[in-house]
C-alpha cells in the first residue's frame, strides 16, 4: 500500500518593508493611490508579521483522498 503525504496548511511571510512592497506592486500593475490608505502602516514601521493557515479545502480533498489538481 502506497501513502501520498497531503499539506494541509500554508504559511507566508508578508512583505513589511515600504519600498520592497511598493515595487512588488508596481511589478504586477498595482497602482499605489488605489491603495495608499493600505500604505499608510507600512510607512509608519509596521511589525513583520508571519502566518500560517489550515485550509478547508485541502482538509476536504484530503479526507476524500482526491488528487492534487496542482
């Protein structure tokens, strides 16, 4: 019997830094006065911050033993 290891939980480490996110936006067509109340924090020396997230998706595809579509 062959096992198959399913993740079902993501992280992601956000950028905090003003000029490193402002040229990520640019890179993919945001435009920074569609979202300068966004900007605001990260202007002021916002915390880094770091998450983690269980996804019901994958919790679901794992219990049906679906295959990953990815």
């Amino acid at each position: 019997m062959t096992t198959t290891r399913q993740r079902i939980c993501t992280g992601s480490q956000h950028i905090h830094d003003p000029q490193v996110l402002r040229a990520s936006m640019r890179d993919v067509g945001i435009v920074e006065d569609e979202v300068d109340g966004y900007l605001i924090g990260f202007d002021l020396g916002v915390p880094p911050h770091e998450g983690a997230c269980l996804c019901l998706e994958r919790l679901v595809a794992a219990r049906l033993r679906l295959k990953d579509r990815h």
